[in-house]
C-alpha cells in the first residue's frame, strides 16, 4: 500500500516547526550571551580593546568571529547588548555580519562540503568546467566576506548613528545603564545574585524579542519550501550571471545556517561564481536576519544594506573566479 503524499500545508507545518526548534537553541544561546554581556560587561570595555584608528578596529572587527564564532542566528541580540555598552556601530555592523562566516566551524564545514563534490558541471551554451576544490572554495568565501564586511563598516562611519539605529537601541547606546541603576529594579541584596537576575531579566526580554521576528521569517522561508516546486532549479542554469542572481535570492529565502549552507552549495549544479554568491550572501541577509535586524537597525538602513550586499556580493562573486 502506498503511503500518501503529504499536502504543502502538511509540510509547511513540517517545515515551520523543524526551522523553529532547530533556531531556537541558537537564539537563546544568543540571547543569554547578551543578558551576560548586559550584566557582567562594563560599558566601554571593548571599545576600549580596539585600536584609537577608527579603520584599523573596523579591521579588527571583522577578524573577531575567530575569536567568538556566532552564528547568524544568535549574532543580533549579542550586537545590539554591545551597542548598548558603547561598542561603535561601524564595528558592530562589521561583526554581525563577518561573525557567520569568518570563524572556524564554517571554515571547516565548507572544506568538508567541496572535499566531496569535486567533479565538472556544464552551463547551458558554455563548456563544461571543473569544480573548485575545497581550499579554494573556502579561502575565497573569507576573503570576499572580509571584504565586503570590512567595506559596510567603514562606509557606517561616514553615517550618523541616528540614520542606522532604532530609536529604542539608539537611546540606549547613548545613555548606557549602569549596573547600580539596574540593580535597584532586582530587588536583589546581594551583587552577584543582582547580577544573575539582572542577566536572566534580560535573556527572556531579549529572546522575546528577537524570537518574535524570527518567527515571523521562518514562516515565510516556509512557505517558499512549502508551495515552490523544483522545476524553477532549470532556471539556474540558463547562465552564469541569472545563476548568481536566482542563487543569491534562494540563500536569502531558504535562511539555511552557515555552518550547513556549503553542503547545499556544493551539490547545486551551478557555476564556482554563484556558489560563491549563495555561501556568501545568505549568512549576511535571508529573510529571518531582515526581521531581526529590524529590532535593532532602521528599516531604511535594513533595506540598502539588502540592497547593497546583493549587487556587492554578486559583481565581486562574478569577476572573483575570472582573476
């Protein structure tokens, strides 16, 4: 007897459902992450670890995710927490977006995705060409997101903060709570008991917040699983540069973790360009970090960041393997 198949509804409910508990840890990770940082971290700390030349900690900024790797998922409620204690928007900017990428768990999955799936594919209209292997793949996804992650924060320095962040994070990088003032809304009598609450307050606030939005993106990323059929992947191979496009608008729809985005890249019959692209793009902006960063940055600010990474992203994915 054979077993029915499952209705799109039935899978988006899959779908939602399988994203959601699989995020979730990520998140709450993040945000007690950012509850620590809120209680323990005195404001101005890190700053105070970055260089005095604006450009060369913006530099640095993107080297940080070797040091504390986070995942896209959790990256936002940690970069809104050292907003508030005074680490400079262009650095942060910088760090939420080279964390995904830049650390060594994805440094070693990507290897791991291209060490298998060596071998030739062919384009529609061109010749076929060999895959890239593994060391190459994985250097030119570092180097392009240095890059582009270094490029976004030093043009956030020649904008005022007001333009970027949100009224609410705004006020508060402004104005940093101390720990005394906090204190005082615990009830706690003891100092390291105030700071626990104080943290574990601020970890349910947090993830509140941001699991709200991430909610409202893995819906949607659903939906597009759930109702889009497989036939569009021949459009993928039409040509190189509609392969870039269609690859980089899938990594943003699919919201996949960086950590497994390569296993998914590395089998898709498309060219080393627009693999590039798609492992690039998708840690920085999918539809479940656009709703996210909308607690914490302005939606304009939300929008050409979108905007600007997509056409970045894919001219420099394109010209990268001609070099």
């Amino acid at each position: 007897m054979d077993t029915p198949a499952l209705s799109p509804f039935t899978d988006f409910c899959y779908l939602f459902l399988s994203i959601l508990l699989e995020g979730a840890p990520f998140i709450l990770l993040g945000t007690v992450i950012s509850g620590l940082i809120d209680a323990y971290l005195p404001p101005g700390l890190i700053d105070r670890w970055l260089p005095r030349n604006r450009v060369m900690a913006v530099i640095l900024s993107a080297l940080m995710g070797l040091i504390f790797p986070v995942c896209e998922c959790a990256i936002v409620p940690v970069i809104r927490r050292l907003i508030r204690k005074g680490l400079p928007v262009s650095c942060a900017i910088t760090y939420m977006l080279a964390a995904p990428i830049i650390n060594p768990i994805v440094v070693l999955s990507t290897m791991k995705a291209f060490t298998s799936s060596v071998g030739q594919f062919s384009l529609r209209g061109a010749e076929t060409v060999v895959a890239a292997g593994p060391i190459y793949m994985s250097g030119s996804r570092l180097l392009i997101a240095f890059i582009v992650t270094v490029g976004v924060g030093l043009l956030v320095l020649l904008v005022k903060k007001e333009s970027v962040l949100k009224a609410g994070v705004l006020a508060g990088s402004a104005h940093p709570g101390t720990f005394t003032d906090d204190l005082a809304h615990t009830g706690a009598n003891s100092v390291s008991g105030g700071k626990l609450v104080l943290a574990m307050r601020t970890t349910m606030r947090d993830f509140v917040d941001t699991a709200m939005y991430f909610s409202i993106g893995i819906a949607i990323t659903s939906v597009f699983k759930a109702y889009v059929t497989q036939d569009l992947i021949v459009l993928f191979n039409q040509s190189e540069g509609l392969g870039i496009v269609l690859m980089m608008a899938l990594a943003f729809v699919l919201s996949l973790c960086s950590t497994s985005d390569a296993f998914i890249a590395a089998n898709f019959p498309v060219s080393q360009a627009a693999k590039l692209a798609f492992l690039v793009y998708g840690p920085m902006m999918d539809v479940k970090l656009t709703f996210m960063y909308l607690s914490v940055f302005r939606g304009k600010f939300v929008a050409l960041l979108a905007i600007g990474l997509f056409v970045v992203i894919g001219l420099l994915s394109y010209y990268w393997v001609r070099l």
